[in-house]
C-alpha cells in the first residue's frame, strides 16, 4: 500500500489536534507561545480607589489588603484545571523565588487547600495562595483565569493580563525592580 503525502498530512493534523487537546500537552503548547505581558500606558493606567479586600490563607497568613498599600503588589487569579495558568505557573515560581523580598505575591483560587496543595506538590510549586473571604477591588473583577495584576506603590495597576503570560521575562523582572525602588 502506497502512502500519499497527503495521507501522511492528514495524519500529523489529526495527532497535533489530539496533542492539543490532552491537558498536559495542551499547557506545555500555549507556554511556548506565551510571552511578557504588556505594561499599561501610563495615561491608561487604572488607579485602586479601595484596598478593602480580605483573603483567607491557605498555606500562610491571611492578609487585609489594606496593609498592601503603599506596596508593589502581584495578584493572580488561577485556577489548578485551568491549561493556562498551569502554562504559566513556572514562570511565576521562578519569579516569585527572586522578588518574593520586594512585591506581596497573591495568588488567589477559589479551590480549596487539599486540592491546591496536591497540584503544588506534583508540581514543586510553593506559592503563597489564598481564598476570597470578601469581594476584591472592583478593578480586579474579571470572569476568566487567569488574570494578573501587578500594581505600583501609588495603587495604579501597571500590568493587568489576561490569559498565559510570561512572567518570568527580563520586561517583568526590570519593571519590579523599577517600581520597588519608586
């Protein structure tokens, strides 16, 4: 039987689709076309007009918000069943490795621990992570994870991204390093 290139095309779409479409492979793809999210305009940038916003520890403290201000702060809304937030996790361990000294880190789920800490172990990941005890900022409102922010000392969100991102890029790392000395 004689094989037709467009037999063997055929057949590399269909195993490309399967691979996209299984989980684990589906992330590894969408963190290959990840890149550094965009920093806000300055004229568009949103300020924080309230910090009163409560999160329940899951593997730490529990934090009011309102001792965030006057801080740089990284807030990401995740979920463990979401392909691009597991796409973009490593980037986010590695950066909360080296800034963890110079940005509050808030990784936000609506999951509960045993499940959250399950994937962390799989993983190796050991982000601070909370749950929502009230309502957020309505200027983190967002119906999709992941969502991220990353937001100055004055309360203006410099960054907000939706969907997979590269968080670990020298863009993101030069930006928290300008706005932890500002």
């Amino acid at each position: 039987m004689k094989i037709t290139k467009k037999a063997v095309s055929n057949i590399a779409f269909v195993i490309l689709i399967g691979l996209l479409l299984y989980p684990p492979t589906k992330a590894y793809f969408i963190r290959l076309i990840s890149f550094a999210p965009s920093i806000e305009n300055t004229e568009d940038q949103q300020q924080l007009t309230s910090y009163n916003w409560y999160l329940k520890g899951l593997n730490t403290d529990d934090v009011d918000f309102n001792k965030q201000e006057n801080k740089v702060v990284f807030v990401s809304f995740w979920a463990t069943w979401c392909p691009p937030c597991i796409a973009e996790m490593p980037s986010m361990q590695k950066l909360y490795d080296d800034y963890k000294d110079k940005a509050t880190f808030l990784f936000v789920t609506n999951e509960d621990w045993a499940k959250v800490q399950k994937f962390y172990i799989d993983k190796g990941y050991n982000l601070p992570t909370y749950n929502q005890k009230t309502q957020s900022p309505e200027l983190f409102y967002s119906k999709t994870v992941p969502t991220t922010f990353i937001v100055d000392k004055k309360g203006k969100i410099v960054i907000k991204k939706t969907g997979a991102a590269n968080w670990n890029s020298d863009k993101v790392r030069k930006l928290l390093d300008k706005l932890s000395v500002e």
